[in-house]
C-alpha cells in the first residue's frame, strides 16, 4: 500500500507538468528542507493507504501522473509496481524528489527515477528561493528530461509558480509554491 496525504486531477503544466494529470501527494519525508511549506507531510504513516491498482484505474484517460510530496521516492517500494504499470500503457510519469541521483540507494528508487519522463531535483533551500521557476521552489533544483515525450520539453521559467485568485467571498487563495513573505506576493502582483 502506498500512504498518500491526497490526490486529485489536475491541468497545470506550469506547476505540475503537460496535460492531464493526476497528482499525488506522498505522505512523509526524511529529508525535512528548512522552509519547507509542506511539513505536515513529513510524517510517515500519517495520510491514507492506497493501493497501485487502485491508482492506476483513476488514470485510464489521463495523461500521467505527478509524484509530489511529502518524498515519493522515501515509498519508491510501494510505488514502483505503479509506475511500472503506467509506463506499460504509455502513461507519462513525473517526478518531484528532494533527492540527487547520486544519493539513491535503492535499485526502486533508481528505477522510479529512470522511467520518469521528467524529474525535478534537488531540496529546497530557502536561500535560493526563487517563485518565477516553472516547477522548482529554489534555483538548486534540477529539472531532468528522459528519452520519450518529453524529451525535448522546454521549461518555460519566468511566471510566479504561486497562484493567487480571490474568491467570491473576498478571501485570498494560493496555488503552488506558498510564501508567507509579504514582498514577493507584492511581486507577484506588480510584475508585468
Ligand atoms: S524534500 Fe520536499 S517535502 Fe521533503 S522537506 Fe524538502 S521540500 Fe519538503
């Protein structure tokens, strides 16, 4: 069983990559970036389990999938078998990892990461926080394309990948990576 903090469907490329997809969001992580905004997903255990069969059938008329975290690859035992699926019915596969290559040590998580079609790299690092990066939180991350659909893909950097819209009651809501630093929602605001 793979334990999952949530899923839903998405059509976000500038957040969450091409199409249609869905994303799942891991629960828990060992590598605890400081500043990361998503520290309830830390804990490992704590969300709900999930089966790969049961995820998998959610995905017959999608694009792909997204694995965000929490650390996808701190399961990649319970979720190979997934991807393994996906890709057999030509299914794209992303993945959002606080690891390098170089730190894997399990042969599932070199494998999760080989039969991805993009990875995006790297812990967060407050220091370099950067909000106008397609997919990435701090300019450390990595973005890596495979051999397959996206193989050419072009990363498109420059929007705030913090999505702010009113809703009909006047409240604030924000999509992707959050920031409780006043000046850059004003950025977000100002830049043309
Ligand atoms: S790897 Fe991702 S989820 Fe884990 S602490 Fe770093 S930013 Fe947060």
């Amino acid at each position: 069983m793979i334990n999952i903090h949530k899923y839903y469907f998405v059509e976000n490329e500038y957040l969450y990559g091409p199409g249609k997809r869905l994303l799942l969001f891991c629960q828990g992580c060992s590598l605890h970036c400081q500043g990361c905004v998503n520290q309830h997903l830390w804990e490992f255990g704590k969300g709900q389990d999930i089966s790969s069969d049961e995820i998998f059938n959610l995905c017959s008329d999608i694009d792909g999938i997204t694995l965000h975290g929490g650390e996808p690859l701190d399961q990649s035992e319970e979720l190979l078998p997934l991807v393994y699926q996906l890709k057999k019915i030509n299914k794209t596969v992303i993945l959002f990892t606080g690891y390098s290559y170089k730190e894997l040590k399990l042969a599932s998580q070199k494998k999760i990461w080989r039969l991805s079609d993009i990875v995006v790299a790297g812990r967060y690092v407050a220091s370099k926080r950067n909000i106008y990066l397609q997919f990435r939180g701090s300019s450390n991350q990595r973005i890596y394309t495979h051999k397959g659909k996206y193989e050419n893909y072009k990363v498109n950097d420059g929007k705030s990948v913090t999505l702010l819209s009113l809703n009909k009651n006047g409240q604030l809501n924000v999509k992707g990576f959050k920031s409780n630093n006043l000046q850059d929602i004003l950025n977000i605001f100002t830049k043309k």
